[in-house]
C-alpha cells in the first residue's frame, strides 16, 4: 500500500519570500515521487519527479524537492515566491511495481503581494 | 499539437440522465485514466485502462461506465446510479503500461483541462 501525507492544507507566502510545502510518504516499495500543480479550473501540471535517480530534483518555475528516504519525505521548496505560484500544489507517489498514483489531499498557496 | 483534450469544460444534466465526458490524447500512450475531483480533497481514481479493450475498475468506479475502443479515446459515462456525480472529472494518460518497462519508473501521468459536472 501506498500513501501520502501533505502537512500543510493552506500556505501563505509574501512574494519574493521562500516557498515551502511539506510531503511526507509511506510506500511498500522503491517509490517514485511527484508533484503536481493546479490553477483553477485547469488540469493538473507535472513539475518535477523523482524516480531514483538524484535525491534532490529540480522542476519546471523554479522548484525544486529533495527526497529523504530516512525521513520519508519529498518536500517542495521555491527561493523566491512569484504571484503566478498561487495555486494548489499536489504531492503523489508511485510504487515501483505499479502504475498507480495515489494523491496527497493538496495544499493551497496564497502569495501576497 | 500533442496533448489531451477533454470536452466539454462545463456540462449541465439534470438528476437521473446519463451523460458523457469525452477524453481525446494524441500523445500515442497507452495507459488512460479518469479521475473525480471534490473540493478540498486529492483526486480519486474512477477506471483506468492500460490498453486497447481493456479496462479496470479504480477506488471509487459504482455509476460510473467506460469504454476503450480507440487507443487515443476513453470517455466515461456518468449514470444515473452515480449518487452523487457533481464534481471535477480530470482524465489523464501515462506512456507505460507495464512497471519500469524502458526505464520509465515514473509512469508520470499527463492531464487533461477538465470537465465540471453539475446535476441538478
């Protein structure tokens, strides 16, 4: 079984502050991690995986997340907030002997001006 | 152009009627999925299909119908039996239907806009 946890339901950020969203997993084998983010009435949009290769794994925007294995944890970090970053951000795994994603219940973001 | 598309954004039923939701890649994956979106909560898996005339029930599938006869199509039936079937419906595909076949350990899935539902 697979699952995720994301810590924080809503995020509120100053522009031009850090980002920080927190994930942490539970999976019963090498898990491939993901996050995704959607804005209003869109899609979702991948913007970074991990998949084995390095631990700390850069996105599309600026983002990046570093996989912990000790800690289970693949939490999402931005240096620099933008306004366009308002949006709500998904955490998913993937176990290695599946193809099945299973989703964090998601965390909003607020970037105030 | 590649990508998935999904029609129409907004569809409104009245309680009882079936509807369908169209989902269109050409993206040449095989695995499709669909997805239910509700307020507050992470998606939840509907059906999905890893290849032509097959498909599989997910987490949440009771009034729900699919069908997978083109590789590119997989549109999904909302019945009347769906009890409660307002919400955001988000289909998606992946290019591996097979775990870790050519490296691809990520079975990423790639999203479709959406399809809001409301049934009144």
């Amino acid at each position: 079984a697979q699952s995720v946890t994301q810590l924080d339901s809503h995020v509120s950020v100053s522009e031009g502050t850090p980002v920080l969203l927190r994930c942490n997993y539970s999976s019963s084998y090498s898990p491939s991690l993901f996050w995704y983010v959607q804005h209003p009435n869109k899609g979702l949009q991948l913007l970074l995986k991990y998949t084995s290769a390095a631990t700390l794994v850069k996105g599309i925007n600026g983002f990046e997340a570093e996989f912990k294995k000790s800690e289970t944890s693949f939490h999402l970090t931005k240096p620099s907030a933008h306004m366009s970053d308002a949006a709500e951000y998904f955490c998913v795994v993937s176990n290695s002997n599946d193809y099945k994603l299973s989703f964090g219940a998601g965390t909003t973001v607020t970037v105030r001006a | 152009d590649g990508g998935i598309t999904q029609s129409p954004k907004y569809l409104f039923r009245k309680e009882g009627q079936n509807v369908t939701l169209s989902c269109e890649q050409n993206l040449n994956h095989d695995a499709m999925y669909w997805y239910r979106q509700d307020p507050g909560q992470g998606l939840r898996l509907i059906y999905y299909s890893q290849i032509v005339n097959d498909f599989q029930k997910g987490d949440i599938a009771e009034g729900y119908s699919v069908s997978r006869e083109k590789k590119e199509s997989f549109p999904l039936t909302v019945t009347s039996a769906q009890k409660n079937p307002t919400a955001f419906y988000l289909c998606a595909s992946s290019m591996s239907r097979t775990p870790g076949l050519a490296g691809v350990a990520g079975h990423e899935q790639y999203f479709g806009p959406g399809t809001r539902l409301t049934v009144t």
